[in-house]
DNA sequence: TCCTACGATGGACTTCGTCCAAGTCAAGAA
DNA sequence: TTCTTGACTTGGACGAAGTCCATCGTAGGA
C-alpha cells in the first residue's frame, strides 16, 4: 500500500485533495475502516470532504485493486488496504476485532472437481471466528 | 431441516401461524433468500405477516442454530436452512449464484498457531468465487 | 372457558449506500 | 502564465435493508 499516491498518479488518476485525504487515510494504520470512518477521519483533514466522494473514491480503489471490501458481521462494509498481499481474516465472535492472517495448505485445491459444477473457480475467501484473549 | 417444526416445539417454541409459515418457506428447496424473499413467500400463505414478524423469526432461528446467515456480495444477508449439515459456499461473481460445496481438508488446522493471536478459533467460513458455466 | 404472557403488527426511525444536477478545479494546451 | 474543458466534488434527495416500539391479538396452560 505504500507509495499508494504514485501508484495512481502513474495510472492517470487526476489528483485531488480529496482523493489524496482518502488514499492517506487508509495508507495509515492498517485496520479495516468502514466507510464512514473514513469520512470521519478523512474530514479531520478536510472538513468539507463529502460522503459522496468517499464513497467514489473507495469504489474506485476497489476497482483499482489497491483496496478490498471484507464483508464481516456488522451491516457496514469494511475497506482492507492490505489488497497487495494476499491474506485471510480472523474475526473475534464478541467485539468484531479484524485481524489478518495467513494460513497454510491450499484452500481452492480442496475444493473437489466434482464440487466444482462447472464454475471457473478464482479466488476462495476464508473467515476464521472465534474469541480473542479479550472476551474469552 | 426437515421435521424443523417437531424440533422448534421440542424447544418450547409457542407454534403461531407466522412462524409455521416462515419455517415451512425455508424448509422447501434449499436456496438462499434474503428476508424480504422470505416475506414475499410467506406472504403468498399468510398475506397479512409483517416484515417484523419474519425479521424476528429469522432472527430466532439463526440464534436457535436452525438457519445460518450468509453474508454475500448483495447488500442483504441471505438465509440458509442447510445449518444442519456442515458446508461452503461457491458463488457466481457474474450473476450471484450461490451453491452449497464441500471442500476436503481442514481449513480451521491450516491457521498456524502464531496467526492465531490467542483467539479460541471455533468455525470457518469459506467462499470461493468464480464464474459459473452460463457467465463464463 | 378464561387469563395472561408471549408473539404479531405496522409505522416510524436508523443506517448504509446511491444518484443527480450544479458548481469547481486539475492539468494539458497555447 | 492563463485559458479551457471534462473529470471530480458537493449536498441533498432518494432507496434498500433492518430495527424499534406501543399496541393489539392469541396460544396454550389453569
């Protein structure tokens, strides 16, 4: 996710402060912000920024590939800036904590062919639940 | 899920025409619907159930482990009535589609312990995209 | 049959997200 | 540097999905 801003630059994105607000936003820590925790923290820097850009804006790194939507247990989808390195999440069942993680083996091989009714298969997503140290 | 009405009384559930209605929608071809597809079909038995009444109901069949929620890419939580018998899921990115599958190995064992951050790690979801005969 | 607590109702409300017409401005052209 | 233009932003209306609540109805036990 670093050098996020060259990155689109270099794809032709026009660059505008609202953009680059959002862009900074998710650069920094990598939690998984909802929508309107990006307007939130967003607006910090730019108070006039309006939902409707956020909201465009995040459309559009999704379709980039630069972020991704997680789609947890609350209603609000989720923005992963971390969409450069494959990975999977673990989602503590009592407080909703996100984290990323990395398992082993090969989950789409494990899919028998049989099982498979004719779908190209490309991308397979995996959601550990359990309790963190917190709430157990 | 079938004889889902004699384990429902068994747990003491008070039988009210609503629910009956709600359950046996469910109990028939094993699909995913959203609740407002839900409503619309028991609402062709009993035409004058609220979406309160089905919202609730689902609600309660989730919490009692009859019916689990999917979370897919549409905005709505879809409903599965297959709770019973442990499954994945494979969906069409093109036209949403949803079937059930079921993948060999053990994902919930491929999570090295020192991704597990502490957490008692208890189900897993997983969701493999790709594109189904008819959108490829 | 009667009672009563549990469940149903429907309408208001909240949350999350999209759409649109009008105004603004980034960046290339001159 | 200034001009031009089409892409971007704005804010408010709108829509979909879901929740809440006061009130009414009824399943099922006494």
């Amino acid at each position: 996710m670093s050098d996020l801003l060259g990155r689109l630059r270099g794809r032709g994105w026009r660059m505008t402060s609202q953009r680059r607000v959002v862009a900074e936003v998710l650069d920094g820590d990598h939690v998984h912000l909802t929508a309107d925790e990006v307007h939130l923290r967003a607006a910090e820097r730019l108070p006039e920024i309006s939902r409707a850009t956020v909201y465009n804006t995040l459309g559009e790194l999704v379709a980039l590939g630069e972020v991704l939507e997680v789609s947890t247990v609350g209603r609000a989808k989720r923005y992963d800036p971390n969409a450069r390195n494959p990975h999977q999440h673990l989602v503590c069942s009592g407080c909703g904590t996100v984290r990323d993680v990395h398992p082993v083996g090969n989950a789409i091989g494990d899919l028998p062919e049989e099982e498979r009714f004719g779908f190209a298969v490309g991308s397979v997503e995996i959601t550990y639940r359990g309790l963190c140290p917190g709430c157990a």
